[in-house]
C-alpha cells in the first residue's frame, strides 16, 4: 500500500507543493503508523465502520485553504482510518468574498453554521481551513496529529445507525431530490436534530483574483444546502420522506446525500449516513 501511495504522489509531484505532499502522506500514512502491520481484525467481512463527519469550513479566497481541500479529497477517496467510514463535507464561507474573490460555493448558512461552533469548541473565533470532527472536536490545518487523534476519538462512540434510501430525481421535476430518512431508536439522555445536506460530489473552479488568482481548484463533497428535517427524541425511532430543491438541474451522478444526527448547539454528532451513486 505505501508503494502505491508514494507513486500517486510522484504523479502529482508536479502540480501540488512540496508541503501539501508533506501533509497529505500524513494524512494518508498516520493510521498504520500505531498499529503493528500483522494486526488483522478477526472479523472484516461482519465489522460495520463507525460513521465519522468530518466537516470543513474553507474559502477559495483563502490561500491556506487548498491543501486541506486535498487532505478532504484524500480522506474521502482513500478511506485511510481503519474501522471508520469518513463522511466529508466541505462547507465554504463568506467572510472571504469581500477580499477580491466571490466563492461561487460560498452561503451564509455555512458562515453561521461555522460561528454557531466556536463557543462550544472553544475557539476565539472562526478561521479558514477548520477541519470539525463529529461537532465536537475542532483542528486546524497545522495540527495532523491532531486530526488522526480526533478522527480515531470519533469511530469510538457510539452512534445511532441512520439510513438514506430511495434517493431520485422526481420524474416530472428534475430539480426535485427525494430521498427516505430512516434512523434507529435512540437511547442516548439527549435529543438530537436530524439534517440532511445536499452536496456536489466534486467541484472544479477557475479562480480569477484573490489571494488563489490563477489556481484551478477542485473541491470534492460540496455543501450546496443543510436543511434540518425533523427530532429523533430519546427512545424513539424516526423516519421520514424528505423533498429537496435543487438551485439548477444537476446530474444524478454528481450528487451526494449526508443525513445526520446532532445534539443541539450544534453539539456531538449522535449519528450519520451518505449516499453517492455507485461509480
């Protein structure tokens, strides 16, 4: 595995930095680094991963933000915590729109989903690139210990098993996405919030100004919206037939859906599932 890891990135050698290759062997190597290599789990093939969201709030006006974009890619293409299905997000702020480059990707939403974090993760205030794990650990792009640790945290708690099913475009409006929202009962003390986000599975932008002026920049697993669609309250199971709007029609292909279960404040993460289409 590390032979071919180390052949995709002579591959890229060209087109990515120095440091961004730094961090994303990390990024790529750090769940096998702890672990002795004749370590095998004794039931693979029964094991279900432990969904874990990982959240990341960026900006294409943002210079530092490109690498973790990678490091997102990375984690979501390679899977590389064993024992956990990373779920990512990425969702793009505006404070930067006003600094020379209007991120076409950029919503409000997100910018106040962003602050809603800080107090309750104890962060003076909202910075770009901010990787949150399961709403309840926050890392910065310099700390990649870190973000093994928080990433390795999360895939041991437990978490209420959600399911999105019968996901279409709606015959007669294809601008229409319905999808079937199912979770388990939950036994936790807390009551959560279930959200379901609409996300792109890859973006590519061409940015003209700002401090990535002339970067082609690819994004994977795009927030377009979050909506929140209903309470799974303690000892009760929850289900329900979900409808959302497309902003333009989009192929099927290039969807995503992240459904989850969150306490309010936003606080920890109770549960999540993600559906894509097959490839």
């Amino acid at each position: 595995m590390l032979k071919s890891i180390s052949m995709l990135f002579r591959c890229q050698a060209q087109s990515v930095s120095a440091l961004v290759i730094l961090l994303l062997t990390a990024v790529l190597v750090f769940s096998q680094e702890h672990q002795p290599e004749t370590k095998v789990s004794p039931t693979p093939a029964t094991t279900p991963n432990v969904p874990v969201l990982v959240e990341l709030f960026t900006s294409e006006g943002c210079s530092s933000c490109p690498p973790a974009d990678i490091i997102l890619k990375r984690l979501d293409d390679l899977q590389p915590i064993s024992g956990a299905q990373l779920i990512v997000l990425s969702e793009h702020v505006t404070y930067w729109d006003q600094l020379g480059w209007k991120d076409p990707n950029s919503s409000s939403a997100f910018t106040d989903r962003q602050n809603s974090y800080e107090s309750a993760l104890g962060e003076k205030e909202p910075y770009t690139p901010q990787f949150v794990i399961d709403g309840a650990r926050s890392v910065s792009l310099e700390k990649l210990q870190a973000l093994e640790d928080a990433l390795n945290k999360a895939k041991g708690d437990t978490k209420v098993p959600l399911t999105i099913a019968g996901v279409a475009l709606d015959l007669s409006d294809p601008t229409i996405l319905r999808a079937h929202i199912e979770s388990a009962a939950h036994s936790e003390k807390h009551n959560a919030d279930i959200y379901v986000a609409l996300a792109l599975n890859q973006v590519e932008s061409k940015v003209l100004r700002g401090e990535n002026g002339g970067k082609q920049l690819v994004h994977v697993a795009v927030a377009q919206q979050l909506t929140r669609v209903g309470r799974l309250s303690k000892g009760k199971s929850f289900a329900k037939d979900v409808q959302l709007k497309l902003k333009q029609r989009e192929d099927l292909k290039n969807l995503r859906l992240v459904a989850f279960a969150q306490e309010s404040g936003p606080g920890k993460l109770v549960g999540a599932a993600m559906w894509k289409p097959a490839n």
